[in-house]
C-alpha cells in the first residue's frame, strides 16, 4: 500500500469521524460495510484506523470493537485534526480554550521575541506585516499572511518546545483568525495592531510588544463572542461540565 494511498484514506476517515457520521462513544460499522461504504480493502482500513487511534479519535477493543472517542481525548494539537474539525463545525468551548491557549502562549513568546529574535527574524515578521498590508480584500490570502506573521513570532521566541508546537499552533490560530476575520471590517480595524507589534518587537520593546500582543488576542474574543456567541459557553456552564 503506497503512503499516499494510505494518507488518503486516514484524511478521508478521519473527516468522516470529524463530520459527525459516527458519534462520541458509538462504534463503527463492521469492516465489511464500511469498506463497502469508503470503497476501500480491509488492510487499508485497518492501518487508517490504526494511524486515527494514534491521533486519539479511535479506540479498539475486544468488546467494544472500534469505538469513536470524545473529541477532547483527540489530539488537538495534530494540524490535521484540527482541520477536521474547523471543516465540519467546531465543538463545544473548542474557540474558548483556543484564546485560553493562545492568551497563555503569545505574550510569552512575544517577550522572547523581543529579546532574542535575529535580524533575520525581524526582518521575517517586517515582512509578514507587508504582506498583511498588501493583501488587504483578500480574506484568504489576509489569513495566509496572518499565519505566517504569527508563526514568525512564535519561531523569534527561540523556545524549542513552542517551536516544535509552531504547526500545531499556527493550524488552532488559523482557526480563530477564520473566525474573527469573517466578521465585516474586522481586517482593516487589526491591521494597525499588527503593525504596532512588528514595530515593537524590531525595537525590542517588551512592554508595549506585550500589551498590543493581549490587546489582539482579546480584540478577537470580543469580535467572535459578539458575532459567534454559539461557539461561547458560560464559564459557569463550562465548570459545571463533567
């Protein structure tokens, strides 16, 4: 089986799980039938379904056979989750924990960055900025530009572990910035915050780097809570959840 094949059928299975097909804690159909139904053998399910209980979406057992885990047993910090869950609708407090996530990391990275980033660094975050500013009216190519401008942050940090995180960090921010940047004029009203951050990492000022830093990240709660509140859940409500 080649491993193109293979990656085929794990991003074909995994977005089937992903969309709601099977639910948290049903099983799935018999081999053969789900074969039939994907249009693939059955050693090619069973290494798909070998790499998805890897991922933490699957788990199988002698009595339970191949059971559908809860979404928070799922590795979230694998792009390729991630993406099936933004293509097929987030779950429950996944944007929440997302800004919790990245109000825990950011500033963090964003002082580092300040003190450690290479002019080579800052001359990647300048002109991630450029491009932002040039891709204004373009959504997609804005969010692509956004990445790479935070990515760029990120990898300024000089911090190991954040750096082996950076795929799965940059695919969880593209998620937030899909969201926030739906919302009418949200683009042009960021793109002076983002120039503000450029400017004070290259001058490596770390205060004001910091605050604009927070002041982006809790700009985009607001903006999704105000035009989303159905991705929001009382913090009340999400201590009370088993």
């Amino acid at each position: 089986m080649s491993s193109r094949f293979h990656a085929s059928t794990v991003d074909r299975l995994g977005s089937w799980i992903a969309s709601g097909n099977v639910l948290p804690g049903q099983s799935l159909k018999v081999e053969a039938d789900l074969c039939e139904e994907l249009g693939i053998s059955r050693t090619v399910l069973r290494e798909a379904i070998k790499t998805l209980v890897a991922k933490g979406m699957l788990q199988v057992g002698p009595k339970v056979g191949t059971r559908v885990m809860p979404v928070r047993n799922w590795n979230l910090f694998d792009p390729q989750v991630v993406g099936w869950l933004a293509q097929h609708g987030l779950p429950e407090n996944f944007v929440m924990d997302l800004l919790d996530l990245r109000r825990t990391i950011e500033p963090v990275a964003v002082r580092w960055a300040c003190q450690r980033a290479t002019p080579e660094q800052i001359a990647e975050i300048q002109a991630a900025y450029r491009m932002l500013e040039a891709s204004m009216g373009d959504k997609d190519a804005y969010n692509d530009a956004d990445r790479r401008f935070h990515e760029a942050i990120l990898a300024a940090s000089h911090n190991q572990f954040i750096e082996q995180m950076l795929p799965a960090l940059g695919a969880q921010m593209a998620v937030s910035f899909e969201v926030s940047s739906a919302v009418p004029d949200e683009l042009g009203q960021t793109l002076s915050l983002h120039k503000d951050l450029a400017d004070a990492i290259s001058a490596r000022d770390v205060a004001r780097g910091v605050w604009v830093c927070m002041t982006l990240i809790e700009r985009s709660a607001v903006t999704i809570s105000q035009h989303y509140p159905e991705l929001f859940a009382p913090r009340e409500q999400r201590m009370s959840t088993p």
